[in-house]
C-alpha cells in the first residue's frame, strides 16, 4: 500500500494556503447584539401593536410586552404572589416589569453569546422565544389571529440583524473548486493526504460548518460580498439601537394611549346630588399616624393588570345581563346623567396582612349599583353578580352585598378628581365592606348576574373565598418597631377598620398587663377607618404593645393568627418597644 506523508502548506492547492482574514466580535459585543436584537424586536413589535390597536384592526392584548406580563402574572403560583405583594407591596408592578426586563436581557444577552459561535442556533431561539409570545398573546381574552403580526414582524426584524452581524467573510479564492492540477486522485476513497488535510479546513470533502463556512455566512449573498467587520459590526448596533429606542418611545405615545389620556382630561367631575358630612375632628394629625384621608399618589395598588387597559370615555360601556329581567347597556354619558353620589369609603386588599398598609380611605363619587340593578331585575335564584374588566379579568361579588343599602356604586371619580388611569378610569366598582378581590373591579365594562355554584372568577379559582367579607382589625402606626425612646409619655396611635359594620372600640395591651381604652377620633361612617390613640407612661425595658378593636356589632378582633389565602390575614398586630 502507498502511503503518503501529511503535505506541507506548499502541497496545498493554489489559491488555499491561508485562510481568510476574518473578524469575529468578543464575548462583551456579541451579548451587546444580542441585546440589541432583542430591543428592536420589542420596539417594533410594540409600535405595529400601538398602531394597529389605535387604528382598531388589533386587541390591547397584541403588545408583546404586556402580553408577556400578563401571563407571567397569570402562571404565577400564589405563594409567589402573595411573597410579592408582601415584599413590594404596591409597588409588586415595578418589581415584575423589572424581573421581566432583567430576564428579557439575560435571554438575549446569551443568544448573542450563542450567535458568535453558531448564528443559526441564536436564529432558533429568537423564533422559539417568538413563539412562546405568541402564545403569552393568545392567552388574552379577545385577541385574534393578526395579534400575533406584531411579534411576527418584530421577532423577524430580530433575526435579520443577529444574522447580519454575524456574517462571516469569505474569500472568493476559498469558495472555488479545485484545479484540475490540484484534484485528488480519482479512488474509491480520499486519500490519506486529503483524508488529513481536510482537517486543516482547506480540503472540501467535508465542509465546514461554523467561522466563515458557516451556511448562513453564505446564504443569499455573492460569493465575493464582504462580511462584518469592526466597524460595521458596532455601526450596526448603533443603529439597531437608536431604532429600538426610538420604536418603544413612540409606541408609548400613539394615540391609543394619547386618546386615554386626553379623555381623561376632558372628562369632568360630576356634580353629586348627595354629600357626606364628615366630622372635623376624623383626624388626630400625629406625626406618623396614617392621615384619614389618603392622597391619590398614596393609594395602594393592586391588581393583575400589567399595564392599565386603554379605554376612552367616548368608547366605555357597561352591559348589566344575565339573570335579569331586563337587559341594560348605558354608556359614560348616560352614567354620568344619573344621580350621583359621593362617599368616603375605605378599600382593603386581602392580600394585607396584619399590620400591612395594603388600605387606603378616599372620597368617592359614582351612581348607585341597586338602582342600576333594581332597574334590570334580578330573577330568583342569582345570588352573586360577576364583574368583567376591560382587560379580561374577572370578579364574583355577592348580590345581597349590592342591594342591601350600602353605598356600593360605579365610581368615575376618587379625591375630587376624574379617575385616575391606574385607578380604573373610566369606571370602576366601588364597594365598601367586601375586599377588593371580589368587589373593587376596574375598567369595568360587563355585570353579569348569576350564581355562585354557575361562575369562576379570577381569584376564587386560585383557592381565594367566594364572599370575601372585610375582617375586623386595627394597625400600630406609631411608634415603629423596635423604636428606642425615654421613658415618660409615649402616645401609641394607629387605625382601625371594620367597613360596613364600623368601630365601636379599639384597646392597647402593654406587654402582658390588662387591655386599656384607647381614644377614638370622630367617625365619618361605618364604611371608613377610625384613627385611635393611647397614652402610656412607659418604663425603662422592652416592652410589647397590641392593638385590638371591637367593631359595631360587638364583635372583637381575633387573635387567632391567620395567613392571609383564604379569605384574609387575622391576628393582633404587635410593636417591640425599647424604653431606655
């Protein structure tokens, strides 16, 4: 057998003794265009989506963004939830947007890094990432088959630059066949020299795969087009960039949320046909005491919406069906028409727990829900009514909490002015002595009248009660935990809250001694909170001091300590005190 010893680069065929000079982008740069890609996918996609929902041929639910939160909110497991809303509060929004966006940037960030080496395997995962958004949009409810265009369009527009930016050069000379002179001998099999040199990379038996053979290096282009250099390379990040940046904040500013915002302006408090009268004395104003009434930009927030549906005053309507009588359907001028009321009333999520801040008393004005459900005629049998918003989300409240004389009401308006967007202009329900998970619906647009045993809602089929009625409890305010103060007269103070059945009375314990009165502010209503006062000639030591109320039924806050799923938080809430 001839053998033949592995040839020297003189032995190569003419035209093959180097490879060409390719530039290839760092670790740092390819995560860069990874980013960058990323970034102007979601600004396409989120301007087709702002145009086309604005224009009416796409649903609020086409914006992959808000898509992608939604569903992220949706998957969630409740003790995630409940961590979050512990943890943030109202701020829980913020927190996910930012866990989102630093996930969103990891993900490209390693698709840019998969890119450098391998641009076809970084193109699959942007179109599987697609993918997954697609479906996050057609979890919304009302969405269609064109939602899905503006991810298509932006997720293209993604690939197309990682594409791009990882083209290889390619000398023409290393693309061409060998010469005649050059060709191996014709035999069943290379020889041993060809068998060897094709691991150089010069010898096309097998050809290569990645660096500058990759197949999509060569895909659609001459042989002779140059790839990416240094310089064009960063050009093109630039430029991806600048469009990301400038796609996203345009987005934000198409008329469907410019429209919003300028209905809302346009809108206008209606004149109410009956006030409260409230006590001048409702306010102790203690330097760290919970003031009576909570400024809006106070008020805490909490729902699934990832961002605040769009929705105009001029496009609002409210269907009342279901098991009624009589059908009704009004929209924002016939509510704001009817008689209007106004009321303070003190909202509670039930996601607050013991000594939590998650409450918040605000005036509001809207018209009644028992004329407006008088009006339709509930049928027998109905003993709840469910709530749908704008955005698909849906609340189940009890109908004999609606129609038994409490001031339930649609509200357009909270502290003297219009609705605020976050607050669910241009409507949202408004019901004291029920916590907002089955009662404060916003953007609402349909009341379907119905029954318990016939309908699922939202958070009852998360292991949330049905009923949801408001547990008796009071909150320290002051002084914080672990405060260190001189001895002599300390004042404890806080507030107190049993909607719909009031405050009679709220007590201090100081560590183990007997529970002692403490003083009541004035009571505006038995839908709003009680401020409370104590006291205390505090001695040297740590000490412990509680708070307990007794609503206007007689009933006294439990002491029984209880998580806050399934139908809210229960205990005394506590302060470790240093006296010195």
């Amino acid at each position: 057998m001839t053998t033949t010893s592995r040839p020297t680069s003189n032995d190569r065929p003419a035209g093959r003794g180097t490879r060409p000079p390719v530039w290839q982008p760092g670790f740092l740069s390819a995560a860069l265009i990874g980013l960058v890609a990323m970034g102007l996918a979601i600004g396409i996609a989120e301007l087709v989506a702002a145009v086309g929902t604005w224009l009416g041929f796409l649903s609020a639910g086409a914006s992959p963004i808000t898509s992608l939160g939604n569903t992220f909110i949706h998957l969630t497991p409740e003790w995630l939830k409940e961590y979050a809303i512990r943890t943030f509060g109202q701020n829980d929004k913020t927190a996910l947007r930012v866990g989102m966006y630093v996930t969103l940037a990891l993900v490209a960030m390693l698709i840019g890094l998969v890119g450098r080496r391998s641009p076809r395997i970084a193109a699959g995962a942007t179109v599987l990432l697609v993918l997954v958004t697609i479906g996050a949009v057609f979890s919304n409810s009302g969405t269609g088959a064109f939602d899905a265009l503006p991810i298509i369009l932006g997720g293209a527009a993604g690939v197309y630059l990682l594409v791009t930016a990882f083209r290889r050069t390619v000398a023409p000379e290393f693309l061409e066949a060998p010469t005649a002179d050059a060709a191996p001998p014709a035999t069943t099999e290379p020889p041993v020299a060809a068998r060897d040199t094709a691991r150089d990379g010069w010898y096309d038996a097998k050809p290569e795969t990645s660096g500058e053979r990759h197949p999509m290096a060569l895909a659609g282009r001459p042989a002779n087009r140059p790839g990416m250099d240094r310089r064009q390379f960063f050009r093109l990040a630039g430029m991806g960039a600048a469009v990301a940046v400038v796609t996203v904040a345009v987005s934000r500013w198409i008329p469907s949320t410019a429209q919003v915002m300028a209905s809302r302006a346009n809108a206008v408090v209606p004149v109410p046909t009956s006030k409260q009268t409230i006590p001048a004395d409702v306010d102790f104003k203690i330097n760290g005491l919970t003031p009576y009434a909570t400024p809006t930009g106070s008020f805490y927030r909490v729902d699934t919406a990832f961002v605040p549906p769009n929705v105009t005053t001029q496009e609002w309507g409210l269907r009342i069906h279901g098991m009624v009588d009589n059908e009704i359907t009004i929209d924002y001028a016939d509510l704001i028409a009817r008689p209007q009321i106004e009321r303070d009333i003190t909202l509670t999520c039930v996601s607050n727990p013991v000594g939590g801040d998650l409450a918040g008393n605000a005036t509001w004005i809207g018209t009644r829900v028992d004329t407006l459900l008088k009006e339709a005629g509930p049928r027998s049998g109905a003993d709840c009514v469910l709530f749908t918003s704008k955005d698909g989300f849906t609340q189940t409240a009890p109908l004999d909490a609606l129609t038994d004389g409490r001031d339930a009401i649609l509200a357009v308006a909270m502290n003297g002015e219009v609705l605020p967007i976050e607050h669910g202009f241009p409507v949202r329900m408004v019901v004291p002595g029920l916590y907002g998970y089955v009662s404060a619906c916003k953007w609402i647009v349909d009341m379907k009248v119905s029954r318990f045993a016939d309908e699922s809602a939202y958070w009852t089929q998360r292991g949330w009660s049905e009923r949801g009625p408001i547990k008796t409890a009071s909150r320290i305010d002051v002084p914080k935990g672990f405060a260190q103060l001189p001895a002599g007269e300390v004042t404890v103070a806080g507030v107190a809250w049993a909607q719909h059945r009031g405050i009679n009375k709220v007590e201090v314990r100081i560590d183990d001694g007997p529970w002692e009165a403490a003083q009541l502010a004035g009571d505006a209503s038995v839908d709003t909170w009680r401020q409370w006062k104590y006291v205390w000639t505090a001695t040297a030591g740590t000490h412990t001091v509680q708070s307990r109320a007794t609503d206007g039924t007689g009933t006294v806050q439990t002491a029984t300590v209880r998580d806050v799923l399934p139908d809210g938080a229960s205990g005394y809430d506590s302060r470790s005190i240093v006296v010195t």
